[in-house]
C-alpha cells in the first residue's frame, strides 16, 4: 500500500511561493496523486490531480518527476487564506479496489 | 447544487446507546467513503463503498457499521458507542474510485460526535 510522508507544518509569508513535497515510495502504477485542502471544521477540498510531469491550474502546480515516488504541491503567491491543512493523497489498491490513504497532512501558516 | 450531506452535524450522547450517522449525495457517484478525523491523526477511512452492495473496511473499522442499498446513501452506524469513537466524522463520494481514475472527493461538511 502507497503512504505517503509530508512535512508536519511549514510557515511562509503572504505574497511568497510555497512548495509542499509528498513522498510516496510505494506508489502503484495505475495511482494517481491528489491534493485536498482543509480549513477547521470544514471538510477537505480537491485542490489538483495528477499522474506525471505537470499539472497547473487556477489554484496551483503539481510537479511530478519521472520516478513519481514524490510531488511537490506549488502554492503561487499565498495568502493569509491560504492558511490549512494540506494532504497528499494516493490511491492504493487492496483486494481488488482502491483504498484510499491520507497523509497526515501539512499544516500551513500564512503570516502577514 | 451538487453536495454530500450529513446529519446530524452534532451530537452529543451516551456509551452504548446506537446511532446513526446519515450520508446523502446527489452526484450519482458509484463510490462512497467514511472517514473520522483526531487532533494529530488526519483523516483515516473507516469504511468505503464502491458501489451498492459492495463495502469494504478501511484503516479503522471496528466498532463501526456501514450498508449501501441504495446508490445516493451510506449511513455509518455505531452500534454501542464508546468514548473512544469521540471524533469528527467526514462522509465523502467519487464517481469512481481515485486511484483509477482522475474523480476528487466530495466531502460533506462533517458531524461532531461526542460519546460520554
């Protein structure tokens, strides 16, 4: 099964670039790697997918190396906002379907 | 609007008096999942449904029950309730399983349960 390792917390300032890698050793070859964030007492929330390379969209980039056994969540520019949990998740198989494995995930503090 | 709903959002009751935590979604998806969250610990999945029928145990099953009859709905029950299944509760969906295919997550909004 493919965990995953992610820094405990981070801090970063607004306006700064924020890179958040995710190990994930074990990965399978049909897994994707997904990122959720999540505020208090919220549920999490898709951020980006993705399977190799780069991913980019309105909220962030996902880089992928070849390897795929990390990625790194790029944040452009954070803001206070920005401030949560963030996990790396990475589909596993077991007995036939897909068992889901979060992270503990990264907390990020936005300072102004 | 498409959404995973929960109820209760909170409650407050007794070891060993049973009961259910409702999940809806609306989304038609074919896979369901329930995951409970402690301070330090993240999210771990409890149980997970790829379909009706079709349930299967996560990380932390026990002490806990799911069903799936129907596509929209997968209650979480707690059959006797202890203090140790204190925790936040977050039911979520996918139109297929994540790893097969590039569907996110929805999540509810989550239920607060505290067993005294």
């Amino acid at each position: 099964l493919a965990k995953t390792t992610q820094p405990i917390s981070m801090d970063s300032y607004e306006g700064q670039e924020v890179n958040i890698t995710c190990s994930h050793n074990n990965i399978a070859t049909n897994d994707y790697i997904t990122w959720y964030q999540q505020f208090p007492s919220q549920g999490p929330r898709f951020i980006i997918q993705g399977y190799k390379t780069k991913v980019t969209n309105e909220v962030a980039s996902l880089f992928i190396p070849a390897d795929r056994k990390s990625s790194t969540l790029s944040l452009p520019r954070v803001s206070l906002s920005d401030t949560a949990v963030y996990y790396c998740l990475v589909g596993a198989r077991a007995g036939g379907y897909n068992k889901l494995i979060f992270g503990a995930g990264t907390r990020l503090a936005v300072h102004p | 609007e498409a959404q995973v709903t929960q109820n209760p959002r909170y409650l407050i009751t007794v070891t060993g008096k049973k009961l259910t935590v409702t999940c809806s979604q609306n989304m038609n998806h074919e896979y369901m999942s329930w995951y409970r969250q402690d301070p330090g610990l993240g999210l771990r999945q409890i149980y997970y449904s790829m379909n009706v029928e079709v349930t299967d145990k996560g990380d932390v099953p026990e002490g806990y029950k799911v069903s799936r009859k129907e596509k929209r709905n997968f209650p979480l029950i707690l059959e006797s309730p202890s203090p140790n299944q204190t925790s936040l509760y977050f039911c979520a969906s996918s139109l297929t399983g994540v790893a097969f295919s590039n569907q996110p997550q929805h999540f509810g909004d989550g239920t607060r349960l505290s067993i005294l």
